[in-house]
C-alpha cells in the first residue's frame, strides 16, 4: 500500500481562540514552501521566528517555523510545524495560503496513517495515538503511553517468531512424506503449542482492563430506598447530582456521574430505590436498576445501618459476590453498633459511613482504588490492555491454534497443521498491521482527529 504523494496540511491544536496554535503540514513540498514562506533554508528541528506573509505578499502574523526532515519526523516524510497565534481568523489564512502554496487538507488520522505506512509505528502503536489523547486517567495515560512504546507489538511478534519456528519445525516434515513424525518431536510440538496458546489467553484477559481504562469502572450504588444512595453519589461526586429527600423513591431513575479517584475513571450510577411496595413508575425505575446491575463491574451495597442487614431481590442479589461487592452501611454515625451479616455474606467487605457528614468516605475511596488496581496487577508491570479489534484477532488466531493442536494430537497430516499455523499468524498480522487490508487501515484512522 503506497503513500499518496500529496503534501498536506492542517491544525494540529483545537478549534477555537486560544493563546497558540499550531499547524502541521507533511509530504514532498515542505522543504520549498518553508524556504518560500522564510526566505532561508531552514536549519532541521530547530525553531525560526519569522514574520509569514501570504503569497500575494499580504502580512498574515508572527509565527515560530520547525522543519523536521525525513525520515526523522512523526510521519517519516518531511513535516513543517508552523505555531501562530491562537486566533481562529489566522489559523484560516494560513491554512488558505498553504493550501494555495499546492497543499491540500488533511483527512481525518493521515498523519498517523503516513507515519504506519512509512514504518515509524505498526498498527498497535497507532491505535495508542488515540488512547492517548482520549486519556480520562493516570491508568490510561501509562497504559497508551507504554502501547505507543511497543509493548503489545513486542508480545506479537515473540508470539509469531514461536509460531514461525514450530511452523519451521512441521513443515519440514511436508518436504519428507514418507516420514512420520516421531513421538518426541510431537511432544516438543504440543509443548510450544501449548505455550503460544498460554500466552495468547494472557493477552485476551487484558480486553476487560482495556476497556475499564476507557470507558471507566463501572460502580453500581444498589440497595433500599432512603439509604442514602443519593446523597452517597453527591459526596463522591463532590457536587449535588442527584435530587435528595428523605421520601422514600425520590430517584426513579438511575443517574450517572463519571470522576476520577486515585489513578482510575469511575463512572458511578446512582440506581433507583428496590422496594417490593411500588406504583408503575418507580417499578420502571427498578427494572433500570436490574439493567445496570447485570453490566457492574463493582456494586455498592448500599444499607441503613440503624435498620440491620437487609437481603436484596433474587435477580440481583445472584450477581453479587465478595470479589465484586463493597457492603456499605450508610448513617452509622447514628447507630455506631456493628451489624450482624449473615453466615453467607461473611466474606464480603465491609465499611461503616455517614455519607451525610462525611465519615468513612476515605476508607470507601482506598476500598474502590484497591479494587481498580487489582485489574491492573493482573496485566504484569506492562499495562497491555487490548481493544475489541484485537480481541476478535486473537479470538480467530486462539481457534486455528486449537484447532492444530487436536490435528497434532491425532498425528493427523502436517498439511493441515501448517494450514492452521498460517491463519493464526496472518490473525496476529491483522492487529500489528502486517497485512495489506486498506478497509481495516480505513476504518481505524477514520475515527482520529483532524491533524493526527
């Protein structure tokens, strides 16, 4: 796939006044019109004042000129980096010029789509570009800073050059067809298989991580009417975001609110109220309620403490468990006793708060955080977090491996191995780019910014 031989050219800050902005032009003309627009060579990535004046000769601003020459430039092509004033009218006129001067305007992700073409990043690293501008936490930030390094495309290709070598090692065999494969060659086979599926499955259990790094964990707040659910979210919050009474029922609805805690994203859900005794509107509410429960990731139980232990209706109370459940007894600065839990819950967490005034809200805050970092423990000391592109992959490279593993088993023909190791590896190809496929490169960059 070529590189089109265009130079383009547009902002690579956001619309809108500000103190600067800066644009970015790439391709074979660079150099020129620099020289054109300066007067001057350019010394390489090294910033010149100078005064930009339209080719018609018209004063246009004050700008700060960097020219960075291929191939040591984001794109690997020649890239002109030209800082203005962060006036929107100025950041059109020189568009205007440039585009005049034979540049045309960039699509959505070209930079980066030019920078995988021309070998500066495979396809991982690319997606990371996005990671990183649409980081919402410090987990996030570290996790698409470490993908554009190459940590995921470093675990592909160990997994293809073990695929490459045990391909090497069953073909050889196609070349003599009238020789079995001996027993110890196929244990050493099944062992390398093995491994490589070992592996795999590591990286696909970091789909679920990936996806609490960008949409946010998501925590549940269940429990009775007049708990304090409500008021529990405000605190948390840090602002009124939700209606509070002291009528039971007052929320029907549930009610979001994303906020960062510690290094993590949490996106809490105030829920409605779960009493038996309800008209049709608050039973919509509970059945919203059952909704967001079945997609929790961390419930907060929410009880009265001055009421005891209250058990929660069959369709939720089955998704509970002391891995993904914090026990949270509200107003236990009005009854300071411990309540009694019931045998069966005597595993889960349990914290004592008064969201009203504030009591325990810390130690709920460490509770959530160390509950966030547990999926991080699970990814190793690289925070690979894989997306559903590369989930679904892996998932068609983890079933060819299997399905050469049974054919190893069963000493069936080396054909239909190989055939099986050449999927799985031309799989493990879609995810770093190794493969000439212009729909998924289209898809992929369609989602970036102008001017990345």
């Amino acid at each position: 796939m070529s590189v089109s031989p265009d130079t383009i050219v547009a902002p690579a800050t956001p619309a809108g006044t500000s103190a600067l902005a800066v644009l970015r032009a790439s391709g074979p003309t660079v150099t020129a019109i620099a020289q054109e627009v300066l007067g001057r060579d350019l010394v390489p990535r090294t910033v010149h004042l100078a005064k930009y004046c339209a080719k018609a000769g018209e004063f246009v601003d004050e700008v700060l000129v960097t020219l960075f020459p291929t191939p040591r430039s984001y794109t690997g092509e020649d890239v002109l980096e030209i800082s203005c004033h962060g006036n929107p009218f100025i950041v059109r006129k020189l568009l205007e010029d440039l585009m005049d001067r034979g540049c045309r305007a960039a699509d959505p992700g070209e930079f980066t789509r030019r920078a995988f073409l021309n070998g500066k990043m495979d396809l991982s690293q690319a997606e990371a570009v996005i990671d990183l501008i649409h980081a919402k936490s410090e987990r996030a930030l570290v996790s698409a800073h470490q993908q554009l390094r190459g940590v995921l495309g470093r675990r592909l290709r160990e997994l293809c050059d073990w695929l490459v070598m045990l391909l090497a090692r069953i073909e050889a065999y196609i070349d003599f067809p009238e020789e079995d494969l001996p027993m110890e060659d196929r244990t050493l086979a099944e062992t390398q298989l093995n491994h490589i599926l070992g592996e795999l499955n590591r990286l696909m259990a970091t789909n679920r991580y990936g996806a609490l790094l960008r949409e946010g964990l998501r925590v549940i707040i269940i429990g009775e009417p007049n708990v304090g659910k409500s008021t529990l979210l405000n605190r948390l919050a840090a602002r009124d975001r939700a209606l509070v009474s002291p009528i039971p029922g007052t929320t029907r609805d549930y009610l979001e609110e994303t906020i960062s805690i510690g290094p993590h994203r949490i996106r809490l859900v105030d829920t409605a109220g779960l009493s038996t005794q309800t008209n049709e509107i608050e039973k919509c509410g509970i059945e919203k309620t059952y909704e967001q429960s079945s997609i929790a990731d961390l419930f907060l139980w929410v009880q009265d403490a001055s009421r005891g232990f209250v058990p929660l209706p069959e369709r939720i109370a089955r998704l509970v468990t002391a891995e993904n459940t914090l026990f949270v007894f509200n107003k236990s600065d009005k009854h300071s006793a411990p309540v009694d839990l019931p045998v069966s819950f005597s595993a889960f967490p349990v914290l004592y708060i008064s969201a009203l005034a504030g009591q325990g809200i810390e130690l709920l805050i460490n509770a959530i955080v160390s509950f966030a970092d547990n999926f991080s423990d699970q990814t190793g000391e690289e925070l690979i977090a894989i997306n559903s592109r590369h989930t679904k992959a892996l998932s068609r490279a983890e079933e060819s491996l299997k399905s050469a593993k049974v054919q190893l088993e069963n000493n069936l023909f080396p054909e239909l191995i190989t055939h099986d190791l050449k999927v799985a590896l031309a799989a493990l190809g879609e995810i770093n780019g190794k493969i000439d496929n212009e729909a998924i490169l289209d898809s992929l960059f369609a989602s970036f910014c102008i001017g990345k």
